[in-house]
C-alpha cells in the first residue's frame, strides 16, 4: 500500500501543482471579467480544462530538460526516475487531448485558445523550436502564454454563456498579465543561470546577467501594478504594492541570494492568487490543497523543506 501512495505521489508531483497556480489565477480573473461577476456558471470546467493544459506543457517541459533539472538540482520526479519516460509521454498527450476535449462543445474561439496554447508549450520545450532556450522569445512565449492567452482564454469561457462584450479593454486587461507574468519569468531565470550557462541555454540571465534581468524584472512588476490601476485590475495592482519590496530586498543584496528570488516569487504567485479568492471564494481550497500536497511531498519523499 505505501510502495502504491508513493507511486501516486510520484505522479501528481509530476503535474507540478504549485505551477498550476499561476495558471489557474489568470483564468479565473478572466473569467470574473467575462460574466463570473454576474453570476456565470463553468469556473469548474475551466479550472478542469487549464490543469489538463499545464499538466500537458510542465510534463512536456519535464521530458526535454531532464538533464538540466538534474543539474539545478531541481528534485523533479522524472529527473530523479522516480516516474518512467514512457508514463511521462503518456501524460503529456493525455493531458492534452483531454484538454482539447473539454473545449469540443465550446466556441471556435476558445478551441482555437486552446490549441495554440498547446502549440505554444510544445515550441517553448521542444525541438527544432525551443523557444525557452531562445532569451528573448522564451521571454514573449511566457508572456503570451502564462498571462495574455490564459486571462483572455478565462473570459472566452464565461462570455460565451454570459454574452459579455469584447471590447478593447479585454485585450489591454489581458496584456497587464502579460506583463506580470513576464516580470516573475524574468526572475526566475537568475537562480538557474549558472547550470543554464554549463548546458548552452541562452536565457536571459545568462544573456543579461543577473542584475540586469532583476532590473526589468522589477521594471515590469512596477509597470503591471500601473496597468492594473489604469484597468480596473485590482487584485494585480495589490500584488504589485505587496511584492514590490521582496523584489528590491532581492535585488539589492550585494551577492545574489537565489532564495530571496525564489521567496519573491512565490509570494508575488501567491497573493494574487489569494486575492482571486475574494472574487471566487472556493479557488481557496484548491490553492491550499497544492501548497499542502508539495510542502508533504517534498519533506516526506524528497526529505527537503519547499515551499
């Protein structure tokens, strides 16, 4: 029975549920703005729909960096064999055709989100493309895909019941995630500069340096609260005011402390999600089921102390 729940275990930390946050806030906050303030029902099947469609794009990523996970040390289940390549193959492609399943009775639209959302996170990891590898474009792909398509993919969701107009603020709404998002990216890329650097990645920290993608790491967090302001999107411009002086505490220090960046992070990742909640109240439990589920997983299993 033990040997069967560690399996288990092994498997859903393969979906990467802390991830799962920042994909699911997005598209729950477009879908309040597309009818989910007026009452619109089908938050469930959106939260089915993008958990299918990260898990699809996190095992994907999973798959072609296996050895540079090993390398940062990243105590993933694939990279450690705790989970076999093939079981790996398998969920990404069941992942996504169930995600393009759940979106077949839907509108041309939101298929068509779907879909490139799937195209785009099969380009970000894998070759000819690899366009996590590629500085600037891994910088757009994760601004387009993390933040502008997910909120609009979110609205699409409910205006299709609740006949919501598009109106340009929707795509100006969606571009300040995008933003945000690319700034928490921006950040990320500094704790794994150096094993980056040794596999021939071209982040851009590694480009940049990591001061210098800090700086407009922080440029675009600034940048995103004034959007959220200028838009209507409340809960981004709180985020902003909140993580603004982790993100200078991690940036100012004299030698890079990788976990005050990753600290940054998580809070910027998690006070917006804990904001959604004020508009959808039960987004809480699954927030809090992810962070219990990997704080158990990684101190029981891999004997470290995350998140």
């Amino acid at each position: 029975m033990r040997k069967l729940l560690t399996q288990i275990a092994d498997f859903v930390a393969f979906w990467r549920p802390l991830l799962l946050i920042p994909i699911w806030t997005p598209a729950l906050l477009g879908f309040w703005a597309g009818g989910g303030n007026q009452g619109t029902k089908g938050a469930t099947d959106l939260l089915i729909t993008t958990t299918l469609l990260g898990i699809g794009i996190y095992g994907l990523n999973q798959i072609f960096d296996a050895p540079g996970d090993r390398l940062n040390r990243k105590n993933l289940p694939l990279a450690l064999g705790f989970i076999s390549p093939l079981m790996a193959k398998i969920t990404v492609f069941l992942a996504f055709a169930g995600a393009v399943i759940m979106t077949i009775d839907r509108t041309l639209l939101t298929l068509t989100l779907i879909v490139v959302a799937i195209v785009l996170g099969v380009c970000y990891s894998a070759p000819p493309m690899r366009l996590k590898d590629r500085g600037y474009l891994a910088l757009a792909a994760n601004c387009l895909g993390h933040g502008f398509l997910i909120y609009i993919l979110g609205f699409a969701w409910a205006a299709e019941k609740s006949g919501a107009r598009w109106e340009w603020i929707v795509f100006v709404r969606a571009l300040s995630y995008a933003v945000a998002f690319g700034a928490v990216y921006l950040f990320t890329t500094v704790p794994d500069a150096d094993g980056d650097k040794k596999v021939g990645k071209k982040t851009l920290a590694v480009i940049w340096g990591a001061r210098r993608t800090m700086a407009f790491g922080l440029l675009g967090v600034f940048l995103a609260g004034a959007m959220g302001v200028a838009f209507g999107e409340t809960a981004l411009f709180l985020t902003a005011v909140v993580s603004v002086p982790f993100y200078w505490r991690a940036i100012s220090e004299p030698t890079i402390d990788k976990r005050k960046i990753v600290r940054a992070n998580q809070v910027a990742v998690l006070v917006l999600a804990l904001l959604t909640c004020f508009y959808m109240p039960q987004y809480l439990a699954l927030i809090f089921a992810a962070i219990v589920f990997s704080a158990l997983y990684n101190r029981i299993r891999l004997k470290v102390k995350y998140p």
